[in-house]
C-alpha cells in the first residue's frame, strides 16, 4: 500500500515528481526551528521533518505523557 499525506505550508512545501529519486532538500526556512536537519549546506528528508514537526504540533496540542 502506498502512503499518502498532504500538508499545507503556505509556500514552504517541495515538489518532488512520482520518479524523482532523490528526494532530499536543504534550507532552514520552517514553521518549527528546532529541528535538528535544518541545513542550508547538507541535504535531508523533508519527509522526516515532517514527521518530526507533527511530533511538535502533538506535543504543544496534548502536553507531554509520562511513562511509568
């Protein structure tokens, strides 16, 4: 199965076309900026940022769970 997610970023977002196969990007431009691959110089998954800032968006939105 294929996943799909859309965001909108209001003018942030790349285009990677169905046969790009390298889908690695840099910039330190981003709604969130503590995340740690922001690089203007290295190139990084936007894919993993994502996540990484949905982690974000969770954590200010639901606080932090304590384990244990």
């Amino acid at each position: 199965a294929v996943v799909r997610y859309y965001f909108a970023d209001f003018g942030l977002s790349s285009y990677f076309p169905p046969d790009c196969a390298d889908r690695r990007v840099v910039g330190e431009l981003g709604r969130e900026q503590d995340v740690p691959e922001l690089s203007i110089d290295v190139p990084y998954d936007p894919f993993k940022v994502d996540v990484f800032i949905l982690g974000c968006v969770f954590k200010k939105m639901f606080g932090e769970v304590r384990m244990g």
